[in-house]
C-alpha cells in the first residue's frame, strides 16, 4: 500500500473577502459551538454574498447550525452584524 501527501492548503491573504467572512462567522464560536458548522456557514453565507441565494436567512436555513443556541432569525441579526463590522455588506 502506497501513502500519498495530503492536499496542499492555500491561505487567503488577510484582506481577501473570504478570509474576512470566515473569521466574521469563526468570531461566533459562543453562538454555534461546533467547527464545523460555522464552516458550513460560512460557505453558506458566501453563497448569499455571491447572489447565489437570496438572504442571509436563507443561507442560514441552507446550513443548518444545529449547535446554535439562537433562533435562525435571531442568528439572521448576529450574522449581519459581523459582516457589516468587516465590510462585507
């Protein structure tokens, strides 16, 4: 049996609009407590920043953070709010 490398990682620069979005969203760790679902968000959130859905709302249903201690739509105004402190909106 044969091992190959792992994938190559590529870092964004700090400036870039997803790494911006994913520490935005990373920054609610007290809100949705796993990893992975604010990975999933993120990538959701994306989603909506690229009009490939229609609200941030929508985006939140499409991911799904089961470990969020908010209502979806309370998450909506936390969400928002992240994202205008970093600029993205």
């Amino acid at each position: 049996m044969t091992t190959k490398p792992p994938a190559e990682v590529n870092l964004f620069d700090a400036d870039a609009d997803i790494k911006k979005l994913y520490s935005a969203i990373n920054e609610l760790d007290e809100i949705i407590t796993v990893p992975n679902d604010r990975n999933r968000l993120s990538f959701c959130v994306n989603l909506y920043l690229n009009n490939e859905t229609d609200s941030v709302l929508n985006a939140i249903i499409q991911a799904q953070p089961r470990s969020t201690t908010l209502s979806y739509a309370e998450l909506e105004k936390h969400v928002v709010k992240k994202l205008e402190e970093k600029g993205l909106t």
